[in-house]
C-alpha cells in the first residue's frame, strides 16, 4: 500500500479492560477515496477499534496517524475536529426534536448580533443536503415521526454534514431496504470521488464485495490481515475471520415435521398492517416468512404474540382456538417471541446473563418472595451449556457480550417459557457468520425436539437455506407460498413485489 496515498493509520494499538486484552497490536491504513471493510466475528476487536480512532476510548498502546502526523483523540469531539465521524449501529437520536436540530446539534447556525438559533437557514441547509444525495425527508419532521431506515439515512447526513475526511459505517444497511441500500452505495461512491476514506463494517457478504476496495481482518482481538478486496473470495474471507473453514453454512435439514399442526392462523387483519393472511405451522417445521420491508412480516408476528390487536380471524393452537389480547396469554399458550431489536426489546444490558434469561420465568426458580439460588444457578447453568453461550460466568453483564452471544441469551430466556411455537424475527441480524452457522444449527436443533419455528428473515440466502417452506408478503397480503426445491430468489422477489405490480 502506498503510504502517500494513506488518510488515516492506526499503529500497534492495544487496548486493555480490567486486565483483559481487548485489541493486541493491531494495524489499519485507509487509503484516500477508498472504502475499506473492517471484517472479523462479534467479538473480534472491530467495534473497540472504532471507539478508539472515534475518541470514545483511549488505546492503552500504539498511535493514530492523520496523513502522517500523530493525533491525539481523548473524545468524540476531537475526533471529528480532526475530520473523523462515526454512525454507529445503535442509533440513538433525539426523537423529540427535528431532523434538521439532529443533525446540527451542538453547532446550530446563530444570527451574529442575536446568537439566537437561524432556523431558517438550518431547515434550508438541511434540505439542500437532502437533495444533493438525493433523499426525501422533511427537515422539520420530528425523529420520532421517522421510520428506522429514515433515521438510518439521516444519521449518515449528519456524518456527512461535518465534512468529515474519514467516516466509519457501524452496520449501516441492517434497517435499510434494497432500494435505501443502493442509495447509500450511491452516496459512498460519492464520497469516495471527494477523496474521503470510508471504513465499512458489515456482515453482509455481498455487499463487502460490492462495495469494498481494500478489506482488513481482526480475529480475537488481533490484525490478520489486509487485502485488495478483488484478491478474496468468500470463502478465504470466511476462513480468515473464524481461522478455519466453514464448509457447511447451513445445516442439512432432517425432516423432523410430522402432519401435527402446532399453529393454524386463519384469516387474520389488523388494519393498516395486514389483511386476511392465513398459514399453518406444522410441529419441527421451520416457516420462513419473507417480503420487502413494510410488507407486514413482524406485524403479523407482534398480532399472534399480542402486542397488535387482531380486528378478525382466529388463531388455534394444536387445533384449539385461542384468544391473544396481550403477550402473557401467548406466553402462557406457549407462543415465544424473540423481536428483531435484541438490544431495545429482548434484553436487560446492565444486568447479567443469569438474570436475563431467567426475568421472564421468575415463577420457576422462586419460592413467594424468595429465590430458589440453587435451582436458578442448575437452570442457567444448563442453559448455557446447551446454547454452547460464551461467558465468562452466568454473572458476567450482558452489555459486554459479542451480538451472536447475546441472541442466544434471548433465545435461552424464552426456551425457559416452555413453548411450542418460537417466532424468530430476524434471528441473525447484526451477527458475524461464524455465529450465524451456530444459531441455524441450534434452530435445527430445536426442531428435532419438536419446536415448531417461524423465522422472519430480509436476507435471501438464510430463508432459502433454513426454510422448509416459504411464506411470501407483499404490502400485507400473502402472495405465495414456496417449498425450497422450488424456491429462488427471483421467484420470491417477483412475489414479494406482486402487489406493487399490479398497482
């Protein structure tokens, strides 16, 4: 790599928590009007690197290098004084204000005389920044009026906005659609045209390919390599993340369903999210529920859970009808429900890994007032060990687990339910590949013990490879249904976007 051509450099950075190694000697170059893939499983070193070069964390060793010269970043703010921004993947705007106010928090235009805030220029400034990449949101909605994609897009304006010479990109398509994915590419391809250096963390093969110039790897903390992107392929990729090969992504699927209908959904509506959908969940079947976003896929999930009331239809469970108003008359029906938002919705991040998978079946491991402490400690014990969770203990928080790790927390949390019926909404989003490999095994796992699954999933080659049938949406309505054989991604594209055709 050419060292004129080099933007930013981090030299021998090690970082250390408590004693524990974190990152150890760790290097990166980005070169200008480059993208640059940080690859490497949850847990690898990617994001702890990233709060360094963006000033959240100090290294406890090595240095940072900004066209050659040494920079101290003791804080975010000096971060992007020296040109370097960050969209993080948990995005945390303020919902109660405006787009424009979010994006120029803390450097708001003032009248000179006045040093009131010009919210005319603001809003225009804001709007002209919208048209320039092409994007059409109103400046003066409220964030919480935003979809998730919205805030996505508008969290990458407000990188962009500061000018910055480096922009590191946390996941930045986990909640965009296809169409938004290309125009974030098409905004990349942009910057990279300015000169600026973009570091993309994604898990997302195809898009490392598609976008990427130059990839480096982090294993267990440490530098495993750098690579023009054109010289890797996935495999070698796979094989340097996880340091062996991961021949079989996908586990080959026994065939663990019998005739037993676990859950018969019949006509269902709810009103601005879905109209008259209908399917059966066989027992040890996996039912992949797919489609475009807003097509419907976790309203139905949230409607047979409770959380959206049905306004018709009916919804048995082994041939019984049942009546769902709220989530504990489906936890007591044996429906589990693990949301697509791990962090928001199905964990408690500052308490520890014994207390998440037990707060939902605190009846089992208590006695009144009291807590049975040996059974819960033979409860979770066993649990981690079958999920095969990487913990420290069953104390450790689980703030500081990998993503992969932590899904499996959720997913221990609601085995401990007793259910028949698991909906899993996006079950590996965010997650590194290795640690998808281990979720699809255990979801074939669980089948072979008779749980019946319902797995909500945007990303093709997981519904394709998990699913023993297909279930396709299309702006609420269901619009086929597929056997894998059959299935491709053309045909379920074409399904998935059959309504739009036809209006």
């Amino acid at each position: 790599m050419n060292d004129q051509q080099v933007l930013v450099e981090m030299k021998g950075i090690s970082k250390y928590f408590n004693g524990i190694k974190a990152l150890s000697n760790v290097n990166l170059k980005i070169r200008k009007g480059t993208v640059h893939a940080l690859m490497g499983e949850n847990g690898a070193g990617k994001s702890t690197a990233m709060k360094i070069l963006s000033g959240i964390y100090k290294p406890t060793e090595g240095k940072v290098l900004l066209e050659g010269k040494e920079i101290f970043l003791d804080n975010p703010k000096a971060a992007l004084d020296n040109g370097i921004a960050m969209i993080h993947q948990e995005l945390s705007p303020i919902f109660e204000m405006t787009v424009a106010e979010n994006i120029f928090l803390g450097r708001e235009p003032v009248y000179p005389k006045l040093h009131l805030v010009n919210y005319s220029k603001m809003y225009k400034d804001t709007k002209e920044m919208f048209e320039s990449l092409n994007l059409s949101i109103n400046p003066k909605k409220k964030m919480k009026e935003l979809s998730v994609s919205e805030i996505q897009m508008v969290e990458i304006v407000k990188a962009i906005s500061y000018n910055s010479k480096v922009i590191i990109m946390d996941e930045p398509t986990s909640s965009l659609a296809d169409k938004e994915v290309e125009q974030l590419f098409s905004i990349i391809r942009r910057l990279k045209k300015e000169g600026k250096g973009i570091i993309y963390i994604s898990h997302k093969m195809d898009e490392i390919f598609q976008i990427s110039d130059d990839i480096t790897v982090f294993r267990d903390g440490e530098y495993i390599s750098t690579n023009i992107a054109k010289e890797l392929n996935n495999e070698t990729l796979i094989k340097r993340m996880v340091g062996r090969e991961l021949t079989d992504v996908f586990p080959e699927r026994r065939q663990t369903i019998t005739d037993q209908v676990a859950l018969s959904v019949e006509g269902i509506s709810a009103k601005g999210h879905f109209e008259n959908v209908s399917f059966q969940l066989k027992k040890g079947e996996i039912l992949g529920l797919t489609g475009l976003m807003g097509a419907g896929r976790t309203e139905i999930a949230k409607a047979i859970f409770g959380m959206i009331p049905i306004e018709s239809g009916t919804i048995k469970l082994n041939n019984e009808e049942i009546k769902i108003k709220e989530p504990k008359d489906a936890i007591k029906h044996g429906i589990a429900f693990v949301t697509e938002d791990r962090k928001e919705e199905g964990l408690v991040l500052p308490m520890s890994v014994k207390q998440n998978i037990t707060i939902s079946s605190l009846k089992k491991v208590t006695s009144g007032p009291m807590m049975k402490v040996n059974l819960e400690v033979q409860v979770v014990d066993d649990l981690i060990k079958k999920l095969k969770i990487k913990t420290h203990s069953r104390n450790q928080l689980v703030e500081t687990l990998s993503g992969g790790n932590q899904q499996k927390i959720v997913l221990a949390k609601w085995l401990l339910t007793d259910p028949q019926v698991l909906i899993l909404d996006e079950p590996t989003r965010g997650i590194d590949i290795g640690a998808k490999t281990e979720i699809y095994k255990l979801m074939d796992d669980l089948t072979k013990e008779g749980y019946s699954i319902i797995m909500i999933s945007s990303e093709m080659p997981e519904v394709l490879g998990m699913s023993d049938r297909i279930i396709v949406l299309s702006e609420g309505k269901v619009t086929g249904v597929l056997n894998p054989k059959e299935a491709t991604q053309e045909k379920i594209l074409r399904l998935a976007t059959a309504n739009k055709m036809e209006v």
